[in-house]
C-alpha cells in the first residue's frame, strides 16, 4: 500500500505518483504515518533521513510540498518515539559534525519539544470509575459533616460549662465559624456525589457495550511476526483507540486506555503470554 501525503490518501496500486497532485506516493498508510521534522532546506532532511536509515529505522522517509515550500521527514507511528529519541541524540553530539551549527540549533529547538512528548507526565490522570468518585466523594462529605456537628457540640458542651474549660468570645465566634464551614462543604461534597451518582449507570452501560464490541465486533489486527512486541502493541492499540472513537464517539481518551488495557490481552492472549 501507499499514500500520497499531500492529499492524505492511501492508494492501492504501484504508481509512483498521486493520480490526484501528482506528488510522488509514499509506502505505508497516512493514518499510520507522522511527520517526525520540517525544514525548508532539503539537504537536513537528507541527512537526517541518511542517519536513522543507518540505524535501521525502515519505515522513515521524506517528502516536498511544493505547496509550503517545506520539506517533510516522516516515520511510522510505531517507530516515532525511538525515531524522536535517536535525532535527539544526533542533534546533541553531531557525530562526524555531519551538520552545520545552525542546522545543529534548528534540529535541537525542534527535537527537543518532540522528545518532551514522550517522557512520563508525573500529573498525568488516569481513569476513575464514576462508583469509585462517588464512593470518595461520599466518605470525604460524611468527615466533614461529622467533624462539624462534632465540633458544634464540644463549643456548645464548653459554653454549658459541661466541660470545664474557661473561653474567650473570640473561641466560640472563630470556631463556630470553622465548623459551619466543615458542615457546608459536607453539604457540597453530598450535592456533588449526588450528581455523580447520576453517571454511575450510563458510564457502565458505555463500558459494557465498548468490552461487547471490542470482544465480539472487533477484527484484531494480523501483523508480521518480524514486527517487535512493542510495535506491535502500539499499532494495535492505536488501531483499537481509533476503532472506539468511530464506533463510541462519547468514550473518553481515559476510559478508552482502561477499557483498551482491561481486554487487550483476552484479543491478543499470545502477546501477553510470551
């Protein structure tokens, strides 16, 4: 298969160029292509290209836009985040200085924020089951409902004299302010678990159907066995990521990876297997 890049369409045959623009076709699918570097001089790009081909990334290459005037270096999505880390390198130790300083500069301002893209977001969330926020949400209004009445009644036992403590008016007004504001924020926090309560159903029912689809409608995708684990996985999961979202257009990137994560392996039991 080919795609011509310019008009974002893959092709069947072997032309070696696009029937639509004319544009030299490439090999592979568009929807499994990225765009790894952009530059308007042609001559970076060939070295770049020369130096991850050298490295054995198979699937990079290179196309022109007469259109933007740019050229464009592209790679699988699979290979992308080891095509991303090895120009990361390249750009930092410039072996043999096979670029100039400004391409050296030019290289390392781009890099360096793609790279960035791979590197773990220590505050990035994960998928929380609606029952789960409902059941924090609920236990976090309780404490704050019992901290207040509790409070109330150690003010109003002091002011009686039951418990014989000896307190300023500025105790019972400050405090008596405090634990109004701990029973408000019980009240609050009970409102809202009452409206996640409410999703409660839907997000199961959206889970069930997403499992159903994933185990009885899904075709898993066949790859050759030279293809690394890892990349397999990656085409796989991106394949079933875009399946959901064509499919379950309402479904979440968080609730997608946890339902993803959950049946991946009943679809490819001999992956997680080996």
């Amino acid at each position: 298969m080919k795609f011509c890049p310019i008009c974002k369409k893959d092709y069947n045959d072997d032309e070696p160029l696009c029937p639509s623009c004319g544009g030299t076709l490439l090999n592979g699918s568009y929807s499994d292509s990225v765009v790894l570097f952009e530059s308007e001089h042609e001559e970076i790009i060939l070295k770049l290209f020369n130096f991850l081909r050298e490295n054995n990334f198979s699937s990079v290459q290179y196309y022109s836009d007469s259109t933007s005037g740019s050229f464009y270096l592209t790679c699988s999505a699979a290979e992308e985040e080891d095509c991303a880390h090895a120009l990361s390198d390249f750009a930092s130790d410039n072996p043999g200085h096979t670029l100039s300083d400004a391409e050296q500069t030019h290289l390392e301002e781009s890099v360096s924020s793609m790279v960035q893209d791979f590197l773990p977001d220590d505050n990035a969330s994960t998928f929380v089951h609606a029952a789960d926020k409902y059941s924090d949400m609920m236990s976090s209004a309780s404490s704050l409902l019992i901290v207040g009445i509790l409070g109330f009644v150690f003010i109003v036992l002091v002011y009686f004299k039951i418990i014989p403590l000896d307190m300023s008016i500025l105790f019972y007004i400050f405090s008596s302010i405090m634990f109004a504001a701990f029973i408000i924020a019980g009240i609050v926090s009970f409102f809202k678990a009452g409206k996640i309560k409410s999703t409660i159903s839907s997000e199961n029912q959206l889970l069930t159907r997403i499992k159903d689809y994933l185990r009885n409608d899904y075709q898993p995708v066949v790859i050759d066995s030279s293809v690394s684990e890892e990349e397999s996985y990656y085409i796989r999961t991106d394949d079933m990521k875009a399946r959901i979202a064509s499919v379950f257009p309402e479904a979440d990137a968080l609730l997608t990876d946890s339902v993803i994560e959950e049946v991946y392996s009943e679809l490819y039991p001999s992956e997680t297997e080996s």
